[in-house]
C-alpha cells in the first residue's frame, strides 16, 4: 500500500580498545583485548508515499493507516556489543604458529533497540529483542616456509544470537560453521595476500510471525588484502 524512505545525518560514536600480549618464552604468546561498546544517538526524517491500487475504497482506508505525503521525525539509539577477546599462540617450529581465540560478544546489549516515531508511536518498532550473547570460537595455523610467502589456514564457530521467532529473510541469523585458506607474500613494503572463505549457516524454522519458512545458507568468499 505504499512507499517508506528513512534518512538521518551522521553521528559520532566512542568506544576504547585495550590490549595486552604476554609472551613468557620464544614459544608461548597469550593475549587479552577488550573493546567497549559504542552507542550513537540518530535522528532524522521518514517519509511515506501511497501507492493507489484502483480500490477507491481500500485506497481510502489505507490513507488512514500511514501518514501519506509528510515528514516524519524520527530517532532511535544504535548501540555496539562489546567484545572480550583471549587468544593463546604456540610457534610449533621457526615456521609454523597455531593460535586459539575465544572472543564474547555482549549481543544482549542489543535487546531493546527500537526506532521512534514523533506523533506516530504505532509506527515505531522495536529492531532486536531476545538476543543473548554467544562466544566465538576460531582456530588458525600459519606457515611461512616458502621465502617471502606465508600459509594460513583455519576453522571458525559463531553461535546466533538471534532466537528462532526473530528470523527473516534478511537475516537468517544461524549458527556459523566455517573455513579459510590464504597465502600472502611481501615485496618490499608491498604486502599481498588472497583468501578463500566457506562458510556453513546450519538450518533453522520459525512459525511465529509473517516470514515464517526454513532457513539455510551457504556463502563463499575471496578476500583479496594489499597493504604497504
């Protein structure tokens, strides 16, 4: 029955970033980084256009639903998860490295996020609800034997955050079960590097709102890094 356009400014948000590497011989290497969460104020204008569908009738009652033809303000405040890293590192030879991290990220911070609209509180919505915060896990190797060249490779599992009754078609939000493989060399001060990422989101179903149906993904990556 219609049309809608959100639009806002731009904002600043701060956080912190702190971080400690522990390393208590030529082999071991512990780490701890913690970064705060970050919460932005926004505000902004929405507008709504109808589109008639030859019903003069169902057009009428749909004017009276949205308000057709006029700005909006609105507001809302995006927040960040914080996030608490631990990784530990062993150099299995002079070339060869593999590393564990644990990384937790506050998603329930998210609960209750909603966008507000002046003079309309029907409209507003309320965006995450229910989220819990989940640990990632992720396990890599490095090998560099090959002159300038260097290997990685690794496994990764992030949890959802998202209950079954929040899916969409957007956002499946499923468990996330993945693999990676790169090789990057450096010239000089020119440092190259490519990799492939597969990832698995497992199946999940909803039957408690409109998108109600089975989802599933699979998503394959190149990343392609220059640095100098």
């Amino acid at each position: 029955i219609g049309l809608s356009e959100i639009g806002s400014g731009h904002e600043i948000g701060y956080g912190a970033v702190i971080g400690v590497l522990y390393r208590p011989d030529g082999r071991w290497s512990f780490g701890l980084r913690w970064r705060s969460g970050v919460r932005t104020e926004l505000d902004g204008q929405a507008s709504f256009v109808q589109i008639p569908t030859g019903d003069a009738v169902f057009d009428g009652l749909a004017a009276g639903l949205l308000p057709f033809g006029q700005p909006v303000p609105w507001r809302t405040r995006i927040r960040q998860p914080e996030r608490l890293v631990f990784g530990a590192a062993l150099a299995l030879t002079p070339n060869a490295l593999i590393e564990i991290d644990f990384e937790r990220i506050g998603w329930s911070e998210l609960n209750g996020w909603t966008v507000e609209f002046e003079g309309f509180p029907m409209l507003s919505r309320s965006a995450v609800d229910g989220w819990e915060s989940r640990i990632h896990t992720r396990i890599g190797l490095r090998w560099n034997g090959l002159g300038n060249g260097e290997w990685r490779a690794g496994i990764y599992r992030e949890p959802t955050p998202q209950p079954e009754p929040g899916l969409g078609p957007f956002f499946g939000g499923a468990d996330r079960l993945g693999a990676a493989i790169g090789y990057g060399t450096r010239v000089e001060r020119l440092q190259t590097y490519v990799a492939l990422v597969c990832d698995e989101r497992g199946r999940r179903s909803t039957r408690s709102h409109g998108c109600d149906g089975r989802y599933t993904s699979r998503v394959v990556r190149l990343v392609l890094t220059f640095g100098w």
